[in-house]
C-alpha cells in the first residue's frame, strides 16, 4: 500500500508540473481561437511549442505512475489522492502566475485536502 501511494504521488507532481509547463506554454502565444480555417496552423503552433511538448511528456510521465498505482490499489482509494493536485496547483498558479487566490477557492482546497484524509484512513 504505501509503493502504491508513492506512485500516486509522483503522478499528482508529476501531472501538475505538467500542466503548469502547459500553462506557460500557452501564456506564451497568447489568446487562442479555434476556428474552421486556421485549425490546422493553430495546432501546429501548440504542437511545436517546446514548453507544450516537455509538459505533456512529464503529464504522461505521471499516467504511467498512476496506472502502476492502479495495479496495487482499488480505484476507489487512489482517486481522491489525484485531487491532491488542486492544493498543488492552487499553490503554484499563486507562486508562479501571480494569481489571485481568493478565501473561497482555499476553502474549497482545503475540504478537498480534508476528503483525502478521510479516504487514506480507510
């Protein structure tokens, strides 16, 4: 059991750092619009981005973590530990994006943590 969360670990770490390098990749070509005629330049301009590429290759990095979890445990146990991402996001989107964390959205993050408590319990 504790391999098992080891590996949901490093998949939650790993899918945010993901998704921030997405995140930074898409910052970096600005306000995007998908339409019928410039689909094809639009993603070819996301899929040559390299903070794109590196994010979604560390993002399945993580799957693979996850699925190895998935061998050790049932999916009802390993499933809320995934919304440990939120408490990491809701971090690094203030640290490394400057945005506004409102009182709301810490309490919502913190039920969450609170959830996953509950459910490591069981």
């Amino acid at each position: 059991m504790t391999l098992a969360i080891v590996y949901i670990l490093i998949s939650v770490i790993a899918g945010a750092i993901g998704q921030i390098l997405l995140k930074k990749g898409m910052g970096s070509m600005g306000p995007l619009t998908l339409t019928i005629n410039q689909l094809g330049s639009t993603l070819w301009h996301i899929g040559t981005n390299p903070y794109v590429i590196t994010g979604l290759a560390i993002y399945m990095g993580g799957v693979v973590f996850w699925l190895t979890a998935l061998s050790h445990v049932d999916l009802s146990y390993a499933y809320p530990f995934a919304s440990l991402g939120y408490v990491v996001m809701l971090i690094a989107s203030w640290l490394l994006f400057n945005e506004n964390i409102t009182p709301l959205r810490l309490l919502g993050t913190l039920v969450v943590c609170l959830g996953v408590l509950l459910i490591s319990r069981s």
